[in-house]
C-alpha cells in the first residue's frame, strides 16, 4: 500500500475518451490510440493497458483487443508537466534577426515548437526561454510564439519579445497581413502551372492525428493555399505555396486531397510510392531518397510581417535546408537520365 501511495503522490495522469466511429475496422485497441494520441508510443500504450489503464466501455481490456463501431475507449496516460515548470535549456537557436521587439529564427526539422505530450525538453520554447528572459505568453500559456511550424517541418519563425509585439503580430495572423511562403516536393505530376487549393481543414473523424478537407465546409475551418510550380522530376513536383490561412497541417492536408501527398510525409502516407514504377531500382532510387530526406518534403522559406515598432514591413528568406537539397539533386539526376 505505501508503494502505490508513492506512486500516486508523484504522478498526476490525464484522460483520454474517444469513441469509434460507425465505419470502424476491427483494430488492435493499442493501434486504434497510436491514431489519437500524439507522441505517445505503442510501448507506453501496452504498459497501460497491462496496468489495467485502457477502457473499452469501461471494462479494462489487453492491448490486442480489437476496437469496434461505437465502443468507448479511455485510457490514462501520465500528465504532461505544468507550464509554469518550463525548463529553460542551452539550445543552440538558428537566428536570422534580433532586435528589442521580436526574433526570427530557423528552426531545424525534428525539433518541436512548444511542450506537450510526449515532449517536454528540447523544443524551441525551452531554447528561446533561456535566451530570453520574461518572454509574454499568448492565450495558451506559451511564450512568445504567435504561430507555428510543424516538427518535422523545417523554416522561419518570428517570435514576440514584448507584450505589444505580441499583441501586434498576433493581430497580424489573425487578419492575414503577413507573408508565409514554402517549399513543399509532391508526389505526381501536377496540373498546370500555378493553382488554388480551397477546402475548410479539420480534425479526421477516424484518425485524430490527421487534418482532413472538408469541401463542403461541414466541418474544419476555411483554408486557402495558392501553389506555383517550380520543377517536375518525372514523378514528383517540386512546388512554392504561399499560404493565405494558416490551419494545421495546411498544406499536407491540401495536396493530399488534390491527390498529390508530399514526399515522404509519414502521417499522410507519403512514405509510399504513390507514383512511378515497379522496377526494383526504381524502388531502391525511392528509399534513398527517403533516407537523405528522414521527414516531409516541407520547408518555410520565406517570412514577411510588418515591424510591430517601426511599422516597416519586414521580409526574411532562408536556404533550402541540406537534407531537401539532396533529395532534389538525387530526383534531377534521375529525372535527366531518364529523358536522355
């Protein structure tokens, strides 16, 4: 009994509830919960279960129960740390521009942008707050950040340094004013020169760790990518998008809709060839591609904002990161050999 006390003085848990939607496949509960809570791994989920911690319509089950249409799956993971116990930490920062009002940085792909489940250290917030001291928090207790950038997404990020900049910027987002260019290789061969992609994006029904379009605006928010092509490499399309929303996992979500997923975007299945060949070098060309590039082909650019103190309208550009440059030279290559 005191050890359990002990236990239960040291750790604060949070509860999960997802019930399954009427077109659920029969799926292992450890997989279905792989699918809705982000970063926690399948080992940490079976370690629930075997503890007695994961539900199904409020009977403890094993990791390999099958979820069905309509059960109820809880389950109780361990808490993520309070925001007022952010770790400042000695990160080295990519910065691109500093003054007393805000900075810019390039962020690394794999590196995340705020605490949450899953990661609680090393993520840009705990570098910019030892950096910087005092820096403001925006509604959801993190400091300094106005937007944000995937994990495995690589490019720039402006960050508030005062409350008015803050204030300022975030107003700025909100009315759209702000310029956000990308750099995003596609699988396929897209139509056409330039385009517009339009479609409110949402949480998935089935798979709440994806963002889905909803062309009919019955769910999700109102989204809008403009798209230029820039090279064709046979079966991909290297493309500039210029965002004129900014919803989560926008542009992933866009092109896989319009049928043309990113390359090597795990979550949205660009980990598969989607187009090319059946040739067994053609495979292996692939797989080198996706060892060179480990991530999404997804990089932001290009950064514009109006200074919030000088009112000049300020605009940052950054180099296609290394790991993209390789993956496109490998692409020209076999492109130009194939056209020979």
């Amino acid at each position: 009994m005191a050890e359990e006390q002990d236990i239960d003085n040291e750790e604060l848990y949070e509860h999960f509830n997802y019930v399954a939607h009427e077109g659920q496949e029969p799926l292992r509960v450890d997989k279905f919960l792989m699918n809705f809570i982000e970063n926690a791994t399948r080992n940490k989920i079976q370690q629930s279960a075997k503890a007695g911690n994961v539900l199904v319509n409020d009977v403890a089950v094993k990791s390999n129960y099958k979820v069905k249409p309509h059960d109820v799956v809880r389950v109780v993971l361990a808490y993520p740390p309070p925001e007022n116990l952010l770790v400042a930490e000695d990160i080295p920062l990519d910065i691109i521009y500093e003054d007393s009002d805000v900075i810019v940085v390039n962020k690394p792909a794999g590196m995340v942008v705020h605490p949450g489940h899953g990661n609680y250290s090393g993520t840009l917030v705990n570098g910019l707050i030892h950096h910087i001291e005092n820096l403001p928090t925006n509604s959801n207790e993190r400091p300094g950040l106005v937007h944000r950038i995937d994990k495995d997404t690589s490019g720039l990020l402006v960050v508030a340094k005062t409350e008015y900049a803050m204030a300022h910027l975030s107003k700025q987002f909100y009315d759209r004013t702000t310029e956000r260019k990308y750099i995003a290789l596609a699988w396929g061969n897209i139509d056409g020169d330039s385009g517009v992609i339009e479609g409110h994006i949402g949480r998935s029904l089935k798979n709440r760790l994806q963002m889905n379009v909803f062309p009919e605006g019955d769910f999700g928010k109102f989204a809008k990518t403009h798209y230029k092509v820039l090279e064709r490499y046979s079966y991909v399309t290297l493309v500039e998008c210029k965002l004129e929303t900014g919803r989560t996992h926008q542009i992933r979500a866009h092109f896989k809709y319009i049928g043309h997923t990113l390359f090597n975007d795990e979550r949205y299945g660009g980990d598969q060839i989607l187009k090319g060949t059946t040739f067994t070098k053609y495979k292996q060309f692939v797989d080198n591609c996706f060892k060179v590039l480990p991530r999404q082909a997804l990089h932001a650019k290009t950064l514009g904002f109006t200074h919030p103190t000088s009112g000049e309208f300020m605009r940052f550009d950054s180099e296609i990161p290394k790991d993209i440059e390789l993956c496109l030279e490998k692409w020209k290559n076999y492109s130009a050999n194939q056209n020979e």
